[in-house]
C-alpha cells in the first residue's frame, strides 16, 4: 500500500531519480530494432534525448549510463558555457 510517507520513483508516467542533489525524470521505449529515451534534469532544465536502432545490447545501457552521468555532473557553470 503506497501512502504520503511511501517513497516512489515514479510519477505520472515518469520514472524519477535523485543524482547529485538533482531531480531526474525519464520515460523509455522500444519496439523491435528500437529504443528510446527522453530525460530532463528539473534544476537544470536540460533535456536528454536518446534515439537507437539497438533493441537488445549492452550498447544501449552504456550509453544511457554516460548520458546521465555527463547530465548529473554539470555544473552551472558548464551549463552557462553550453548555452552561450
């Protein structure tokens, strides 16, 4: 039974995590030969957006894993810089 005091990491279809003091929701899908993910640091307002043609592979779960390290690592700064 899920109550207020329940933890969750899922909301409105959105699964959601906590990486350095920062807000991550994702939602991912496939179909055969497909995969996708869309990402977005709340703080940062940054949006990832993963796009492949590897359905079944390792490849996918290492570039999900960089993608979302690289956004949870920056900083204001970085993101400053990107944007300008």
């Amino acid at each position: 039974m899920i109550n207020e005091t329940t933890p969750v990491n899922y909301g409105m279809g959105w699964l959601i995590r906590h990486r350095n003091n920062k807000k991550i929701v994702f939602h991912d899908g496939s179909a055969f030969g497909y995969r996708a993910l869309l990402g977005k640091s709340l703080q940062d307002d940054l949006t990832l957006i993963i796009l492949t043609n590897c359905f079944k592979s390792e490849l996918w779960t290492k570039i999900y894993n960089r993608c979302s390290y690289i956004i949870s690592e920056l900083s204001e700064m970085d993101i400053e810089k990107l944007l300008n």
